[in-house]
C-alpha cells in the first residue's frame, strides 16, 4: 500500500475570543519510507480549503524539503564532504572561506529566513547594511557568491524558480597589480647569489619570464624541466595544507624555459641536491614557503631601488610578475593568442577551443628567441648582463 505523501488533522481550540475558530488545521507530510518529515499549521477553516492549502504547499515542495531555513541550507552545503561540495572541485581552504563569509555577514541578517521567503530586495538590503558598516565590496560580493551559488543548486535540484536570479552585484574598483618594467627585470637578472638567495631569484625570475603563479613555482618538479629541448612543463601547484595539485583552472602547459632561468634552475639544484622541487626549500623534501619568496620578493625589489613606499604605492606584488611578463612577451613581439597559452589564461574563445592543443603546433624556438633578445635589451638597458 503506497501511503499519501500528505495527510490533515485537526485540533480543537479553546473558544477564548468570539468568532475565534473552533478547530485548527494541519498537514503531515511523509518522505517515501511514510515517516513524517514535517508537519505544518494551516491558514484554512474547512476541511476542503485545508486540502486545497495542503495540496498547495506540497506542489510548492514544502514538504519534500525545498523550503529550509536559508542560512541552514548554505552552512550544510559548504560542509566538506557534502552532496553540494561532491559535485565541485573546492580547495578546503576555498570551503572554510566561504564558510566563515557567510557566517561572519550574512548568517544573522537571514536568520530565519526561508528558501520561499528569500528576494533580492531582502538580500540587497542586507548588502546596503554591510557596506555601510564598512565591509568591503569584494567581501559582500564574496559572501554573496557563498549564497547564490547554494541558493542556484536548491532552486534547481527542486524545479524551482530561483529567487536570486538577478541579484545586485556590488561594483567593484579593484586595485590593479603593478608591473615591472623591462630596465627592472633586468636589474634583477643581473644581481648575483652573492646579494640575493638564488631561490628568491629563480622564484621570481620563474614569474617574470616564465609566467608561472606563486603556486606554480613551488609546485615545479625538476622533472617538469626539459633542459635539452630548453622547456618547461607546468603540471603542478602547491597549496599549504593541500599539497599538491593541478594549476589553477586546469591550465596545465608547456612554457619556453629562457637560458637565464635554466641556469638559475642548475644553480639551486647544486646548492640543494636531491629535491624533487625546481624552488627546493630548506628542507629538500618540501618547496620554499609561501612566506619566504613573498618576503624575499619584497627584498628584491628593494636590492634594485624600489623601496616599500614604493612597492605599495604600485601595488607590486608577486602575482603581477605574469602581467610582467604578458607585458614582455608582447613587446617582444609574441602574438597575444601565444601569450595567453603561455600565461595560462583562457580570456577567448580561440584560446578555450586550443587550451589543450598539443605542443607541436606551437613554436617554441620562435617565442624563445624573441624573449631572449628582449631580454637581453632588458639587461642592457639596466646595465646588466643576460
């Protein structure tokens, strides 16, 4: 016998006020197994509205579990290990973020809100309220993602509209990363082991003239690196209590690996033998801490005279090395649907329809001769040396 997904009962009431209704309804609604998985207070007066209600709020999915407590929903969602996680690649370091975000500035304003309940004037209110508080643009528009992404799911896995659709998306003016200017790079391929640990400088060179992101440099296994063919091959990242994985956004390739940056790579792997890392820390088993290359970059800076002033004032940091070396590539006459294989970047469709293209319709020899004279003409005009 298949039991109804719904049954009504009714209560009688102690007739306290005239006119007060006698009895009051309610709904029980039932998951497959006939266990009750909620029950609900009607609105109706008469057995047949009590159905019509009924009948109503289970179409609307209120008793299959698409009306939870929203701040309910999201907290389980962004627990590892959860159906919504399962389903995405998330770092745990990404889901703790999300977690405390949302938890931090959104959890309180939406207490006991429910899915049905929810509309972006409620949650744009809510926004309006943080950034007068002083929370930054980009953390609301952080913790708005946290939501809408588990909101999107719900509304989804339910064949529900989904109320946040059109959500006001705080405008943003972030801060663009500086770069360094050919005369810079080459001062800092001209210091010598002698005024800089020659970690710190494959580290940054590893950025400048290859493009490699933080993660990527200390990901890079010896084994990634084709002296021969003068090549190196990007198919790792390094993230603290994550270990290993692949780079970012799947952008596994293959980059021209400049004479300057091989020696420096040879040079690292006899002052520390037997690491499997390129950028081997003070322990060979590990990669040189994030902590260390992001100082030692801020001591680069300042060996070839751009002091911390300066350095915040042109926002400077390790990450804009790519755009140092988008930014060289380019000058060196590298056609920009290259730059943006070498980089990594999927910003086209070309550049997503070739992104795992093999590596022979690509010219190396040709991308590596350029960035070498334009090195060279960096050094130069430093008064270095390639």
């Amino acid at each position: 016998m298949v039991r109804a997904p719904f049954s009504l009962f009714r209560r009688s009431m102690p007739a306290s006020k005239p006119g007060r209704p006698s009895v009051r309804f309610y709904v029980r609604f039932y998951d497959d197994d006939g266990k009750v998985i909620k029950t609900r207070a009607l609105k109706a007066t008469s057995t047949t509205k009590a159905a019509i209600e009924a009948k109503a709020m289970y179409d609307a999915g209120v008793g299959t579990g698409a009306d939870p407590l929203v701040v309910d929903l999201v907290r389980d969602a962004w627990t590892p290990g959860s159906p919504f996680l399962r389903k995405r690649s998330c770092s745990p370091s990404y889901v703790q973020t999300n977690n405390e975000v949302f938890q931090r500035h959104f959890a309180a304003g939406l207490a006991g809100v429910r899915f049905s309940r929810l509309n972006p004037a409620r949650v744009e209110k809510l926004m309006t309220a943080l950034l007068d508080a002083g929370v930054g643009p980009r953390t609301v528009n952080y913790g708005r993602q946290t939501l809408t992404v588990v909101v999107a799911d719900h509304a989804r896995a339910y064949r529900v509209p989904n109320p946040l659709q059109y959500l006001w998306k705080v405008p943003e003016d972030p801060r663009e990363r500086g770069v360094l200017s050919p005369e810079e790079i080459g001062r800092i391929i001209a210091l010598t082991p002698d005024l800089v640990s020659p970690r710190i400088r494959l580290a940054v060179l590893l950025g400048a003239l290859c493009g490699l992101r933080l993660g990527e440099v200390r990901g890079l296994q010896r084994d990634d690196v084709d002296a021969e063919r003068k090549l190196i091959r990007i198919r790792h990242n390094y993230v603290d209590n994550e270990g290993m994985k692949e780079p970012k956004a799947g952008s596994t390739r293959t980059v021209p690996a400049p004479d300057v940056v091989l020696e420096a790579i040879e040079l690292l792997a006899e002052l520390v033998p037997g690491s499997p890392y390129a950028v081997a820390g003070r322990t060979p088993a590990r990669p040189t801490s994030l902590k260390t290359i992001e100082n030692g970059f801020a001591g680069i800076l300042a060996l070839i005279g751009i002091d911390e002033a300066e350095r915040k004032e042109r926002n400077l940091v390790f990450h804009g090395l790519r755009h140092s070396f988008v930014s060289l590539s380019r000058m060196a006459g590298v056609s920009d649907f290259l730059v943006q294989k070498l980089a990594g970047h999927k910003s086209s469709a070309m550049m997503d329809r070739y992104s795992h293209a093999p590596e022979n319709i690509v010219d190396f020899s040709d991308a590596r001769s350029r960035m070498a004279l334009a090195i060279e003409s960096a050094c130069l005009k430093a008064g270095g040396e390639a």
